[in-house]
C-alpha cells in the first residue's frame, strides 16, 4: 500500500515527521536509486526507500505510556550533567521511547512517551488544536484572570491567548486553572511572572483527550486503545 515517504519513515522509527520533511528537503532520502521528493508516495512493499544510504529499520512495536513526571527530574532521554531524567521512571518495553513535549525540572504531571512519531506530532503541533491543562499554584498579589489571558511575546512571537480560571484564592496568591495550545518555552511561568505573581507548583493534569486522572507522582501506565485511537481520530 502506497503512503506519503515522509509517513513510512516516521512509522519506522527513524524520525519524526517533521524530522523526515527535513531529511527528504535535504536530499538524504532517495526512492528507487532517485532523490526522494516531499510528499512523493512509496509502497514499502515494492519500492527501496532509504535514508542517507540505509534502508528503513523494521516497523516497531508502537509503545504509549502514560507518565505523572514528578518534580526534580527532567525530560530528556539523558543528561550529561548528571540530572535525574524522567526514563529512570519508566518500565523496560524494549523499545526506545521519546517525551512527547517537555516538562521542566520543577514542573510536574501529565507526560507522554512513545515511539510513535505520528502520534507525537498529532499531540504536540498547534494546528492540531490539542488543548493543554495545568493546576496552577501562584503567589503575590492577584487581581483577576484579564492580564494572565492576554497574548505575550515568547521568542520572537505572539502566543495564542491563554484560557484562564480562578479554581481557590489564598491568602498568598491563588489557585488557577490555566489551558493552552501552544506550550512554547516556560509559557506559563512568563504569563505569570507577566501579571506580578510567582508560579510555586505547576502540574499539567490533562493533553486533548488524556487526563492524569489518580496517577500517583512517579507512576506510569500504558495508554488504552481507546485512548491512542481518539488522538488518532482528532487528525485532520
């Protein structure tokens, strides 16, 4: 059967699809002795498709876990600093696994892991529309939710507004849901930090359709089918 190259590589493991548009722009993937084309068809079955020479690994088994990242670790496949990383929590699948997305070192819960590029990317591209949830604990003066939902420059653009509700006020500061798309560099943290207050515990509780649910901190579990199918079922 016949699919998109930049799709066969993905779903080979050996990239991304985001990382395979590159490859193939790039002039690293060929298709039956040829330079390789964006958005040029291929049946695995029939056609040799390889990447800087090498043909594709076997399809792997796709793994989804679910992890509630706990505070003090980072999300990364490894450190050379010598940090505690969020794969020192997970089972072993026999499978390589990536984070969908990141978490800081002092931000805690909902985090993905798979080996499935695909689906990474139907969770964390904002076209998809893939709405993000945090409980949100801050400190200082708060006055409302108007100056937190307001647009703010990250890295040179505007994010998307942010989706503000006040769930308990403190006598220090305030409880707050906070829901977007983007995700882009400590998105949260400068919102907040942008309306005078300081974020003290930031956990995500829920990604599209997933939701953290009773998972305990530093414990996983594999996503249902149908959970990977109603992500699946969102693409457009």
């Amino acid at each position: 059967m016949e699919e998109r190259i930049q799709k066969l590589i993905s779903a080979s493991g050996a990239a991304s699809r985001r990382e395979a548009e590159a490859m193939i722009k790039d002039g690293r993937v060929t298709l039956n002795g040829k330079e390789a084309r964006l958005g040029e068809k291929a049946d695995p079955e029939k056609d040799e498709l390889l990447i800087d020479g090498k043909p594709l690994p076997n399809v792997q088994a796709r793994v989804y876990v679910m992890l509630n990242k706990p505070r003090g670790y980072i999300t990364s496949v490894s450190d050379d600093r010598g940090r505690k990383t969020v794969m020192e929590l997970l089972p072993e699948t026999g499978e390589r696994l990536y984070p969908v997305g990141r978490l800081d070192m002092d931000s805690e819960g909902l985090l993905i892991l798979t080996n499935d590029g695909e689906f990474a990317n139907l969770l964390m591209h904002p076209s998809k529309g893939k709405e993000k949830t945090y409980r949100v604990t801050v400190s200082g003066r708060f006055s409302g939710v108007e100056k937190l939902e307001e647009p703010m420059e990250i890295d040179g653009k505007m994010t998307r507004p942010a989706k503000v509700t006040m769930l308990a006020r403190k006598s220090s500061g305030a409880v707050l849901e906070v829901r977007i798309q983007e995700g882009r560099n400590r998105q949260i943290r400068r919102l907040c930090e942008n309306a005078g207050l300081e974020v003290t515990r930031l956990k995500r509780v829920s990604l599209g359709n997933l939701r953290l649910g009773s998972l305990k901190p530093g414990q996983w579990r594999y996503l249902t089918e149908a959970e990977v199918n109603a992500v699946r079922a969102m693409k457009k």
